[in-house]
C-alpha cells in the first residue's frame, strides 16, 4: 500500500516535462541571446557604425539580436552604398525601412538587375534622396531609366555614368530639381524626339546649379546656368551646343571637341566670350587648323591657367595682334 502511495505521489522526468509550461519550456530549450547584454550604445557611436557598412551589412545587422532587429531603420541621412566589386540587388522592401531623408545612394548596376531600378528611384523618392549616383558598364545592353527619376525632387547631386537612357519627364507636373547642385551624365542618351529640350529643361530649372559634366551626350542644347562654377563638355562632334548667356561665376571650364566640322570662328569665339571671367581654362579642338590667324575681341582677365596646345595657340595668335 505504502509502496503504491509512493509511485502515485512521485512523477517521472516524463510527467514534470508534460506538466511544465509550454513557454518555460521554449525558454530552457533555446540558447541564451549573448547579444542582448550588449549594454546600450550612444546614437552618435551608433551612426559611426552604420556610417562605416556597406548597406547589404548594415541590413544584416538586424540578424544580431532580437535588440538590434530594427536598431538601424530610425537613423535619417544614411549613406548607402555598397561593397565595390558586387552588384547591388536591394528589394524596395529594404530601401522603404530607410527612414527619410537618404542622404546618397550609390550603386554600380549589373545588366541582371536593370530591372529593379524603377522600383528603387520610387521608393528612394518617397525618403526624399538628396545624392544619387548610378553606373553602368555594358555597352551592349543599355539601361533604361523608369519615371521614377523625376519623383526624386530633393535630389541636389545627380550623376549617371554610362550607357543608360534617361526617360521622357512627364509632359505636366514636373518643374526640374529645384535643389539641384551637382549634375553629370556621361554616355546617357535621351532616345526621344525634344531629348534636347528635356536637357536644357533640367539645366535652367536648377537655379542652385554649380557643376555641370555632359560627357558624350549627343544632344543639341543650349546651357543657361548663371551660377555654374565647374563646367565639363566633351563631345566627339560640334553637336551645336552653345550658350545662350554669359556664366560670370564660372572659374573651371573643359571643353573639348575631337571633331569640331561646324565650329566655325565665329561659334568659337561666341563660346569663349560667354565665360570669358573663367579662372582656369581647358579648351581643345583638335582639327580646327590655323589657329594663328584667329584673334579674340576680348581678354581672360581672371585666367591664371591656360592648359592645352589649341587654346595656348589661340592666346598667342591674339597677344601677337595686341
């Protein structure tokens, strides 16, 4: 009897795991999170930290602990970029746990994700993105930019390099990049009739514009940029670009045409007329042949700096009549 009272009153290890809690239970079964003693960190060593990782690191930080599962979404002004070498594959999903604003998003786009580049300029819009900067490398496949782009209306540093398109802005609604500072497109071409008009449209309606770079592209234009510091232009053929007003604060210009057919004197010295308060000075035209016999009505009075064979050449034909 005594004996059956004691079997009845003990349980087994068995019975004592039933009878424990369930959530007891899952707290001794799963390894202890070492990760969350991590005592508390100031905000501003935080952002040393997040400022340091390439974005696909900074995301898997989330991974860490249950603490740091969302430790990186709140911080504004991140700086994204990404491990060189790689190509950047980020859903939208990921980009909308930015909190606004993105100071700069930077990336070199491989031809597998083209695709994800509309979803990216949508979402980078909505987080108000102040820097973007984009690269392509495949001549043979052309990226195309989606209307995203011109939702990014916080933008003041834009720069494309290679070989994609820009799209068609939208015919109503879109006044520019009113906070534009910085603009360079190299190899990016505007396959629609008026891709011309379209360029000219962002350069004039960024009032705040101080560097310009248009490196192959072939377009015809005119710049009206009054504050324009850094002005960039190469182009294998006279395209007819010109300006269409005088750059007073203009202190760096390169200009450089391998093919100038059409620059003929008088567009040339129209040209140099309109910077002619320029600092340091690059100009060359490489077939344009007797630049001795050319002379220039006016002087380079802040020019400290003529680089270059043609334009030295130029200046010499015009001290010589002075």
């Amino acid at each position: 009897m005594a004996s059956t009272s004691s079997t009845s009153s003990s349980s087994s290890p068995r019975q004592m795991e039933e009878e424990e809690p369930v959530a007891a239970r899952n707290d001794r079964s799963s390894p202890p999170d070492m990760l969350d003693n991590i005592p508390p960190l100031p905000l501003d060593v935080l952002d040393n930290i997040f400022a340091r990782l390439p974005f696909e690191q900074l995301v898997l930080t989330s991974r860490l602990s249950r603490d740091w599962r969302r430790r990186w979404e709140p911080f504004p002004n991140l700086d994204i970029w990404f491990t060189p070498g790689i190509f950047p594959k980020p859903d939208v999903g990921t980009l909308e746990r930015c909190a606004a604003p993105v100071r700069s998003f930077t990336a070199r786009v491989g031809t597998p994700h083209y695709h994800r580049i509309g979803g990216w300029l949508h979402a980078l819009a909505r987080k108000r993105l102040e820097n973007l900067i984009l690269r392509f490398d495949d001549q043979l496949q052309r990226a195309v930019l989606g209307p995203g782009l011109f939702s990014c209306r916080a933008l003041a540093r834009l720069e494309l390099h290679g070989f994609c398109d820009m799209p068609r802005a939208p015919p109503q609604g879109f006044g520019g990049f009113p906070n534009l500072v910085t603009l360079v497109l190299i190899d990016v071409t505007l396959p629609f009739v008026g891709g011309g008009a379209q360029l000219e449209r962002l350069i004039s309606s960024a009032p705040q514009l101080r560097v310009l770079t248009l490196d192959n592209v072939e377009e015809t234009w005119t710049i009206r940029a009054p504050n324009l510091r850094v002005l960039k232009f190469i182009t294998d053929i006279d395209n007819g670009c010109r300006f269409t007003e005088d750059l007073p604060l203009l202190e760096e210009a390169a200009i450089c045409i391998d093919d100038p057919i059409e620059f003929v004197a008088q567009d040339l010295i129209e040209t140099l007329r309109r910077i002619a308060s320029v600092k340091r000075l690059l100009f060359d035209a490489n077939t344009v042949q007797d630049w001795g016999s050319w002379t220039l009505p006016f002087f380079f009075e802040n020019c400290w700096d003529l680089a270059d064979s043609s334009m030295k050449m130029l200046w010499k034909g015009f001290c010589s009549r002075t």
